[in-house]
C-alpha cells in the first residue's frame, strides 16, 4: 500500500469516495492508511451497485483531530 498525503490542519475533513471490488483496496485497507496519516474514523458507508453500475461504492468521512 501507498501511504497518503493528507493536510495536516487539525479538524479537517476528508471524504473519500471510491468503487468497491475484491482486487482493489478494500474499505478496511484505506481506514489503515487514514489512520496512518492520522485521521480518526468518522463514518463508512457501503452502497451497492445501483441501476448499470457493476461495482459497489464506498464513501469513508475521517477527520484529522
């Protein structure tokens, strides 16, 4: 894994989004790398696939303390 380069204010907020599938990063391993960075755990949501989409979507909220 790569690690992220996140700003460093404190109580800044980053809200990643991203498709979800087996061989990509999976929700826990990008959690892994906001903690690394410093961030604490806000809120996950996993949606899944909706309409033509094939893949489902995460969205983690992380807030820097």
């Amino acid at each position: 894994m790569t690690s992220l380069d996140i700003p460093s204010a404190p109580g800044a907020l980053a809200l990643l989004a991203f498709q979800t599938r087996h061989y990509w990063r999976t929700a826990d391993q990008v959690t892994a790398l906001l903690a690394e960075a410093g961030l604490a755990l806000t809120a996950t949501v996993r949606r899944e696939p909706m309409g033509e989409e094939s893949r489902a979507r995460t969205f983690i909220l992380a807030r820097r303390p």
